[in-house]
C-alpha cells in the first residue's frame, strides 16, 4: 500500500487507510472474518449458481453493496461518480456519503437504481433535511442514517497528517480547506432515538440505520419502523476494540428475527467474506476500502474492476461451496 501513500499523499492516505486508537479494531475486522471456517459440500450440482437476493423489496442481482466514503476526489477526479457507475455497472448497490464531494443530483445522473442516501445529523439539522430533500429528489432508494458517529473517533493520523478537505462539499460549498477536526466538530452529539422519527418522515423513502452493534439497538431500531440495519463498527474509524461486524452479527440477526434487513461491514475483502457474512445470517455485505483503492488507482475504471473480482469471487465460492445459490448459505456451511 507504500504506492498508494506515493499517490494519494500523506493527508488523503491516512485519512482513507486509518483507524481509530491504536487501529486494533481496524485490523481485528479483517481478521473476524479469517477465522470464520467454511465447511463445503460435495457433489452437488453447482453447474449454474444464482447470487442474486433480495434487499428492501427488490431483487438485487448479487449482496454486494459499495459503502458510504466520504471525500472520493481526494482519490480520483472520477469521485463518487466514478464509483456509482462501477456500481451500476456490476450490479451492486450504491450508497453516497453525506460527506460526498459531488452533489448528490450529479452522481444520481450516472448511477443505477440500486442507490442508497448515507446521512449524518448535524448541528444545523437544516443541512441535514435539506440534504435528504435533494436525495429524495434525485431518486434515491433509502436514507441510510449512521448513528455511530456523536463524535469522530479518536484518529491519530489525521492529527499527525493535519490532513484538510480542500474540494467543495455540501458542509463547505466555498471549498476552503476544512480539517477534518472541523467537519467532525459540526456532527451533532445530541442525536437520540427521539430524532429517528422525524429523519424517517422527512425521508419518505425506508430507513436504515447504520452503525448498530448491540442486539438491543438493532431491536430498537425495529421498533421505531427501521427497513434495515447495518453491523458497523465504521470501519475501524470510531470506538477502538470495539466488537467487530463478524462478531456482532449473529446476535443481531438473532434479535432482528427477519423483521428487517441486516447488512454487515468491515473488512470484508473477498468474495468468500461475503459469502460467510450470508451464512451468519446477513442479507447483504457492504464492502468499503478496497473499492475506494480501485478507485485511486483507476478511477471509475479501477474501482469496478474491484467489484467485478469481489462478484467473481463469490461466485467461485458458490461453486467451491456447494451452494449453488446465494439465498441458501447459512449455518450448516460453517465448521
Ligand atoms: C475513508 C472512509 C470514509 C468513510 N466515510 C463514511 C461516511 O461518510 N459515512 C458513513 O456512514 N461511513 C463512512 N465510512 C465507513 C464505511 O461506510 C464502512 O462502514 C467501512 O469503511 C467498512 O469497512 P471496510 O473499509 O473495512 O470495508 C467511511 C470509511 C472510510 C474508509
């Protein structure tokens, strides 16, 4: 990853890269999943395999979804466009970053329909609704609200870095370069179950909600009409030793009991990570810096070859496995 420091810059490299604290919790997410087992079965016909699932009412064609990265250009000039037409053009879906550094109406010209809204609450909640209006406007599938962010967690690159936004984005339209200490700073702490409500209604699209952890959570988040919920520990980014996505997960589909969705993040690299989120219970799996690295690579370009490796992958683990259909991992196919 030396080369992409060389390309990206100390600032943008650390900022994409890094973790919280000591950056356990960034590692152990990519770990989580190595220590899953899969248990394949032989001798069944996987001469044709179907991936496809169902998410939010739709059928998708594959459970692979781009998560939400704020700042893309700091990557490529392609930015979020770039990646929304990667998406579009393997089938996965898409979700922007409030945080995103090119209007959402832009990006929704290039994007397929599977396209998510990421928010984030912030003081002045008039950026925030304002915000939701464009995307709903502009077509968006879903409001994806991330709750684990009441403040940003303690990232010692960025400090080292002094890392600054210097492109426009929504918080910034004048561009001038923002440090992230100041965006995170506009993040509001206050945030409660009380506020979901009016978020939900304001969107007029389903909700999910993005950084749950904790069974309980995740049957609140039931509770007050959620679509979905995302086991996220944000990559790594916030509270460092958290419990990772893998960890997490079971409980969560355990308490959720089919009632809503539930995707997982967090170092999931490869298609077989996929498929083990799928067999632990997830309905989809959020992938986020590998295709952020295409993305600085290759631009849009880069980033779909990422995804087309990732959709290649779970395929030949369908095979491998001896599941021929993504809908039918579970249990039984872990040691
Ligand atoms: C550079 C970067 C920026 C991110 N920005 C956001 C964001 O704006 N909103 C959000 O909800 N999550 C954000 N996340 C968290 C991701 O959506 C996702 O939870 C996480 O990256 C998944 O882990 P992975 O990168 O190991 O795949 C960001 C992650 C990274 C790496």
């Amino acid at each position: 990853m030396d080369d992409l420091e060389g390309l990206l810059g100390a600032g943008a490299y650390g900022y994409f890269a890094g973790g919280a604290g000591d950056e356990l919790t960034l590692r152990a997410n990519e770990t989580s999943w190595s220590q899953v087992k899969l248990a394949p079965r032989v001798l069944v016909d996987v001469g044709a395999r179907d991936l496809s699932v169902e998410l939010l009412g739709r059928r998708r064609a594959h459970p692979l979804v781009v998560a939400p990265m704020a700042y893309q250009r700091h990557a490529h000039e392609d930015a979020e466009r770039g990646t929304a037409q990667a998406a579009a053009a393997t089938g996965s879906t898409f979700v922007l970053s409030s945080q995103t550094t090119t209007a959402p109406r832009d990006v929704a010209e290039v994007a397929g329909p599977d396209r998510w809204f990421q928010l984030y609450v912030f003081k002045d909640r008039q950026v925030s609704l304002d915000l939701v209006a464009e995307a709903r406007e502009s077509g968006y599938e879903a409001l994806v609200l991330t709750v684990d962010f009441p403040v940003a967690g303690w990232r010692e690159r960025d400090k080292r870095t002094g890392f600054s936004i210097t492109h426009p984005i929504a918080l910034n339209p004048g561009g001038t370069p923002l440090t992230t200490e100041q965006i995170f700073a506009m993040h509001d702490p206050t945030l409660t179950w009380d506020d979901v409500h009016a978020f939900a209604e304001a969107a007029g699209m389903p909700l999910l909600l993005k950084g749950i952890l904790r069974p309980d959570d995740a049957e609140r988040a039931v509770d007050v009409g959620a679509a979905g919920v995302i086991v996220s520990n944000h990559g790594g980014r916030q509270l460092d030793t958290v419990l990772t996505g893998a960890e997490a997960l079971p409980p969560v589909v355990d308490a959720v009991a089919g009632r809503a969705a539930v995707l997982v993040d967090g170092g999931i690299r490869r298609g077989w990570d996929v498929a083990k989120a799928l067999c632990l219970g997830a309905d989809a799996a959020l992938v986020g810096r590998p295709v952020l690295w295409g993305l600085a690579r290759g631009g849009r370009a880069g980033a779909q070859a990422v995804l087309e490796q990732l959709v290649a992958e779970l395929d030949s683990t369908l095979a491998l496995l001896g599941c021929p259909r993504a809908v039918d991992l579970d249990l039984s196919f872990l040691a």
